[in-house]
C-alpha cells in the first residue's frame, strides 16, 4: 500500500512541473489566436509521448517547440481553420448568454454543444494520428467517435468535473493547470486502458 502512494506520490512530483510549463507553452504557442488548435495539438502529442515515454528529454521547452515546427506543415491549414472554429464558437457562446431572453440562452446552449462536439472530435483526430502514425481525416475520427460513443461520454463527464473542479479552486489553478490537465487525465486514460487491454490479451494467448 505505502509503495503505491509513494509511487503516486513520486509521479505526482514529475508530472506537476510538466504540467504548468507545457500549459503556459500552450498559451504562448496560443498567443496569435489562428494558432489555437495547432498549440493545443502539439500538446496532446507531447503529453502523450510523455506517458508512453516514447521521447523524454530534459527540455520541456525543445519537446515542445521541436514538435510544434514537425506539425506545422503538416496541419497548418486545418489546425488554422479549428481555431477560427473554436473562437466563433466561444463568441458567440459569450453573446447569447449575456443576452437575458430565451431565443439567445437556446443559441447559446446550441454554441455550447458545438463547442464541445468539435473539441471532441478534434481531441480524437489528434490522439488517433498519434497512435496510429498517420494522417487521420476528420471524418475517419467522427466515425471512430460514433463506434467509441460510449468511451467518448467518460471522456467527456472527466473533462467536465475536472475542469469545474479546477474553477471551484479557484481561476489561478484553471490558468496554472488548466488544459494540459485536462488533457492529461483523457489521455492517461487512454493509456492505461490499453495496457490493460494488452495484459488482458498476454494473459489469454
């Protein structure tokens, strides 16, 4: 028991660290809007790497600069698209609801689900491209998301408590901790349900 908390303990320690520089990378690979998604992609690759230990250096800054220039090319154009996407959405979102009458509150419940229906879809491209070594169209992953609808809801709810726990905290931990944690708590989902999935499957061949 006291070995598994020590261990919980110990990860803790490496992964806070990690966690407030790769978020404010984040907001200052952020910082010229258009390149919103492309920031928070290159942060779902690196904290992700960083959980398989498929590359850990001692540079958080170089993972994530490196990384940032390898995808650019690559995902430029549609990243660049998302984040227009994402801050359409979240405009009108802050409209509707500051507006008092039923018409706007309906939009602004229908801004908030396709904010939350796109940043799905964009988190499953972006973590199916790294899994899978290659370019994954969006509507491969809507189609992946349809048959993995029920995971996707776990997803969902986690990312939700998480982040209106880091609210009730206070917004100095949204804003320390704030999307690499909530990216970090899907993404080791992930990764854990597929080493269990592996072990299952050592176990019975």
């Amino acid at each position: 028991m006291w070995q598994k908390f020590n261990k919980s303990l110990y990860t803790g320690t490496l992964w806070l660290p990690r966690i407030v520089y790769l978020n404010g990378l984040w907001l200052l690979g952020s910082l010229p809007l258009v390149t919103l998604a492309h920031s928070t992609r290159v942060v779902v690759e690196v904290t992700d790497s960083y959980l398989r230990e498929s590359f850990v250096t001692d540079s958080v800054w170089q993972d994530f600069w490196r990384t940032y220039r390898q995808k650019e090319r690559a995902t430029k154009k549609m990243d660049g698209l998302f984040s227009i996407y994402w801050l359409l959405a979240l405009f009108n979102l802050f409209v509707f609801y500051h507006n008092s009458n039923a018409f706007s509150q309906l939009l602004g419940s229908f801004s908030l689900c396709l904010l939350l229906v796109g940043s799905c879809l964009f988190f499953t491209q972006a973590v199916l491209t790294n899994y899978w070594g290659r370019d994954v169209s969006f509507f491969e992953a809507l189609v992946f998301a349809g048959h993995h609808s029920r995971k996707l809801f776990v997803h969902l709810v986690l990312t939700s408590c998480t982040a209106l726990g880091l609210l009730f905290l206070g917004p100095f931990f949204l804003m320390v901790g704030g999307l690499v944690l909530l990216l970090w708590g899907n993404l080791a989902l992930i990764f854990y349900r597929q080493k269990r999935t592996e072990a299952i499957k050592g176990v019975k061949e």
